[in-house]
C-alpha cells in the first residue's frame, strides 16, 4: 500500500509541474497572439540588417554612376602668374578657360590676357581669345576610357539591383526555414503536452481503481512508466521549441536596428499541409529561372561589362591619333569677324600620333579581356545548370512529400481509430494497459513522422522557389 501512496504522491507532483510549467509558457488563451508568415517576412524585409545592407548595395551603385558621369562635366581653370623685377615688368598671363567634354572628344574655350617687356615671341601680347576642338580620329574614337567608364557604371548600377535581389532572396529563404522550423517544433510540443496530460488522467484514473481493487499494482507501475516516457518527449520537445525560437529571434528586429527575442505569448499560424505544389511544371519554372533568376541575371550584366572592357582594350590595338585646331580672335570674342579670310589667317591647329612598335601591352590587354569573357562564360553554364537541377531536385522532392503526406495522415488517422477501440475493450476489461499504450505510442508515432512531413513539405516548397529565384 505504501508503494501505491508513493507513486500517487509523484503523479501529484508531476501533474503540479506539467500545469505549471503550461500556465508560465503559453499564458492564458485570450492572451496569446498569432505571428503570421507574411508579418514576420515583411519585418525581415523591412528592417533586417541584411535587407537593409543590399539597399546600401544599391546606393553605393548609384554614387559610382554619379562619379562616371563626372568624366563629362564641364570645367573651369584659370591660370595667372606676373614677374616684376628691379622695377621691370618682366610679364603677366591671365588666362581662364572652359573645357567641355563630348561623346568624342573635346571643346575649349577661353581668353588670354597677357604682356610686359620680355614675354616669349610665342605668346601674343594683349586681350585674344579662342574657340577650339580636339577629337581622336584613331584611338578613342568609337570608345575611350570616360565612356567606358559610363557604360560600366550603368550596367554595374542594374547588376548591383539584380544581388540585391539574390541576397534578399536567400534572406527570405532563410527566414522561412526558420518560421516553419518553429512551427513544427511547436506543433510537436503541442502533441506531446496532450499526451503526457491525457497519461496524467490515465494514472489518477487508474491509482483510484486499484484502490478500489479493480486494477493490479502493476497496471499502476505500466501507466507511471507510460507518463515517464511522454514527459521525456515533452521535455525534448520543448527543447527543440525554446531553440527553434531562438533561431527565429536571428531575423527579429525593430526599425532602430536593435534585436529582441519573440514574446512567450506568440504562437505561429496554423501549421495544415497545403496540397497544391505549384501551377507550372519544373521545365517550366526552369524556362523563367534562366530569364529572370537574380543569379543568372548578374552573369549577364558582367558579360556586358567584360564586353565593353574587351571593346576599349581593342582600341589600344590602334595608333593614338588626336588632331587639335583653334579659331583665334582679338579682344574676347572668338567668333567675331568670321570669313574665310580670317579663318584661313587666325588659327592654330596641331596633330598627336603615337604607336608603340610592337603593341605587346595592348596585345596582352586585349588577350586578358578575351579570357575574362570565356572564364566567366564558363562559370555562367555552370551555374545555370546547377539552377536547372535544384529546381528539378527540389519539384520532384515536394510531389514526393506530397504523396507520402497523404500516406501519413491516412495512418495517423488508421491509428486513433485503433486506438478508440483499444481504450473502449480496456474499459470494458476485455484489454491490457500495455496494448492501449502500445496505440498510443503508434499514434505518437504516426503523428510525429506526420508532422515532419510537413516540415519538410514547407521546406521543399520554400527551397523550390529560393532556386527559382522567386522569394524576393
């Protein structure tokens, strides 16, 4: 009889601990709240540092453009020096200009005022000023560096949106992961909370009846032993529930960029297994991926790039051949007094040619751009093929999964009913204790591969679109 008191006293205490432990986890129902997928990703969106660092990916794209359009802005200079000496004015130059670039080549403009008693014969005394244009006609005529520069800042600018876009989508990948790994956690912590609670009402149920003389002592120790191995499930479980929310505490943040770990009062949306796959097929979603997937998109702005780097370094293949002329004028105007006799009588013009002998540097340049081309080509196909068969990989996982769902819930559902029917021959003493908790433990079973399954289903439908390249 002592034994029996005994065992009582720790099913007393165990259900004081299962109770308690319920009420300062989950609080009272009216009070919990719901994190819903969609809120918690449009958080992760909006105020993760990751998300956030890819924005400022982007910016600092922009900032490049803003500098390479620099190259065409128009500047202003002006130089002046003046030398007396021993009371002699020996000479003074003033002389502003303004140089505006062009698609090819250059405009100059200025004015020069200049004098004293010893200026060199070359520089002309008194108030002129001039108008001239400078254009390669070899070298640099079809593309330069400062072009070269645009067009790559351009391109960098959308390939810069483009890893914006493989970022948040391997962001979101991982916070999905994450979401429903809580989900299930919680949902199996759910499952063995029920059973340890229904194994607690079995023992009272069964300590009464013993004492009534209804029931063997050992029926005592086999529903004890039973409560002992759900409440070892409950503490795994909660386990895996307290790391589970702690991992989806890694993509929680407030918009002034501090951190902070979900509430206790928080559960997550209805973990029910969504039978649709998909709309497309795999060949399909492959058709789009290589047309649209962030991924692949950035190899094609860097063969753009590589393209535009092989086209300037052709041109250094070429002789470097500049022609210079300038309209010159009295006073400050340029264009004052314009005909052919001035023109013919008020110039200067003057021609840069340059060739290294051998062209080794270009030639190596040129050859260097050429295998950046083919390198990156190659690791173009690579990475279009291994997009290829994860979409394949992951599409034939969730039919999979899908199938083997059902196959699952039959079961669980096979299950209980076996045992209702085992709890009803148990009441009416037509069965054994240990056959009732040999249904349960299949039940348990059942339900916990079922819930894995749709972990996993959730996870291949995530990891589907993540190769796609469709969370963002």
């Amino acid at each position: 009889m002592s034994n029996v008191q005994s065992i009582g006293r720790k099913c007393s205490v165990v259900f004081t601990i299962y109770v308690s432990t319920i009420l300062f986890s989950y609080a009272q129902d009216q009070q919990m709240q719901v994190l819903t997928e969609r809120d918690f990703i449009s958080q992760v969106k909006q105020y993760h540092p990751v998300a956030k660092q890819a924005n400022i990916a982007v910016e600092k794209a922009d900032a490049a453009l803003l500098s390479a359009k620099g190259n065409f802005d128009p500047a202003i200079a002006f130089e002046a020096s003046r030398k007396t000496f021993d009371g002699k004015n020996y000479y003074f130059y003033n002389n502003p200009e303004l140089n505006v670039p062009l698609p090819v080549g250059n405009i100059k403009t200025g004015i020069e005022n200049n004098g004293g008693d010893y200026i060199t014969s070359e520089i002309t005394k008194g108030k002129t000023s001039y108008l001239g244009l400078e254009i390669p006609l070899a070298n640099g005529l079809l593309l330069d560096k400062r072009r070269a520069a645009l067009q790559q800042a351009k391109l960098f600018r959308s390939q810069s949106e483009q890893e914006r876009l493989v970022i948040l989508n391997d962001l979101f990948f991982n916070s999905y992961l994450a979401y429903w790994n809580w989900a299930a956690s919680y949902q199996q912590y759910i499952a063995y909370s029920k059973f340890t609670e229904i194994a607690i009402n079995r023992l009272r149920l069964i300590r009464i009846a013993f004492t009534q003389g209804d029931r063997a002592l050992v029926d005592t120790v086999e529903a004890y032993t039973q409560l002992q191995t759900y409440q070892l499930m409950q503490s795994e479980a909660l386990l895996k529930l307290t790391n589970a929310k702690l991992e989806l505490g890694n993509y929680l943040w407030f918009e002034n960029n501090s951190s902070y770990q979900l509430p206790e009062n928080f559960l997550p949306e209805n973990f029910n297994f969504a039978p649709a796959v998909t709309n497309q097929n795999a060949e399909e979603l492959i058709a789009q991926s290589i047309l649209q997937h962030p991924v692949l998109r950035v190899y094609d702005f860097k063969l753009s790039s590589l393209e535009v780097e092989r086209k300037l370094k052709r041109q250094g293949l070429l002789p470097y051949l500049s022609v210079k002329a300038n309209l010159l004028n009295k006073d400050y105007y340029a264009l004052k007094n314009l005909s052919t006799n001035f023109i013919q009588n008020n110039y200067r013009w003057g021609i840069d040619f340059k060739v290294p002998l051998f062209l080794r540097q270009a030639r190596g340049d040129y050859k260097n751009a050429q295998l950046k081309i083919k390198e990156t080509n190659l690791e173009f196909n690579n990475k279009r093929r291994q997009t290829e068969n994860k979409i394949r990989s992951y599409y034939n996982e969730l039919i999979a999964l899908a199938s083997q769902l059902q196959t699952a819930q039959s079961m669980f559902n096979n299950y209980q009913s076996l045992l209702r029917s085992e709890e009803l021959k148990f009441s009416q003493g037509e069965s054994s204790l240990f056959l009732v908790n040999t249904r349960e433990i299949k039940v348990i079973e059942s339900e916990q591969k079922r819930l894995e399954l749709v972990s996993k289903w959730y996870k291949a439908k995530y990891a589907l679109e993540w190769a796609a390249g469709k969370l963002f």
